[in-house]
C-alpha cells in the first residue's frame, strides 16, 4: 500500500502540480480509475489515489482510519503482495528489452508507465511515455519504444501498435 501511496505522490507532483491537469482535489469528472475486482487490486487504486489527492476538510489528520466514523463499517484493508504480469506485458507490446527497465526480471511493484497525448505547436498530436520506477523520478522512455521517437508522433505510434491490437474480444 505504501509503494502505491508513494506512487500517487509522485503523480500528484506531475499532473496536479506541475501541469495543472488536474484539480488539486479529487473530482470524478476529470479522472476515471479503474480496477480489477481483486481485493488487493482496488486496495492498490485506493493508496494511489490517497497519495494523489490530499486529504479534504473532511479528514481528520491523526486519526486511524478504522476509528473514523466516516470509514465503512467493517472494512478492513489487508495488504497483499502479488505481482502484476500485465505490466510485463505493456513492456513487451512496446518493445523494451528489459522487464523492469533499468534491471533484469519482472517490473517491480507498484511501477507505474503512463501513456500522455500531446499537442505540439501546430496542433499535431504525439505520445509520450513514462516510466514511475519504485522510489525514484520518472523517466521518458518514449525514444526506447520500438518504432518511435522521441515525442512519438501519434499516427507513428498507431502504426507500430497495430500488430498488437484485439479484433474479437470475445476470443482474446
């Protein structure tokens, strides 16, 4: 929970206050989260998200949450360690060498890579990648990204991806 905690720090510093995409507190019209059904899975949405956006008026710092009145009843988080092949996957589909980027094996918990669109000066659009690497500041790695550049014009990185896209969901 912790890692995931750091995790929307870091994203918080990126898009909430360097970019100023996102309001400063948590508003469903501009984020959409999404998880899977697994218990440690949204437990991992929720610390994101705690580390994301910073505690409203309706926090009580210094309080356990489980004490709090506000806390559903009988919700108890339980950390769980697994790891997360899906993200192994992404690295492969986009082409990079080693799992985990910088090491050998499979990515670390709660590393992050995200996907940004862009709009350049004259109104092209371009993908940028990043990787959130455990404890440490992201990194563009969207000029390791097989078929792309730096700034990877949006139809360039379309084409390359191509070959990975599903047609029948109903079969994949």
């Amino acid at each position: 929970m912790e890692q995931h905690y750091e995790l929307g720090r870091k994203l918080r510093e990126r898009y909430i206050t360097n970019l100023t995409f996102l309001s400063q507190t948590y508003k469903s019209q501009e984020i959409y989260i999404k998880s899977t059904d697994y218990n440690r899975t949204v437990i991992s949405a929720y610390s994101n998200l705690i580390g994301m956006f910073e505690a409203g008026e309706e926090t009580q710092a210094g309080i356990d949450y489980p004490q709090n009145p506000k806390w559903p009843k009988g919700f108890v988080p339980i950390a769980v360690h697994t790891h997360d092949s899906t993200l192994e996957a992404l690295f492969s589909t986009l082409g990079f060498r080693k799992s985990a980027y910088d090491e050998d094996g499979m990515p670390r918990y709660s590393t992050g890579l995200t996907l940004e669109l862009w709009l350049d000066a004259s109104n092209s659009s371009y993908i940028k990648v990043l990787y959130w690497p455990l404890n440490e500041a992201y990194e563009d790695v969207t000029i390791h990204v097989t078929g792309c550049v730096e700034n990877c014009p949006l139809e360039m990185f379309i084409n390359r991806s191509m070959p990975y896209k599903v047609d029948d969901y109903e079969e994949a």
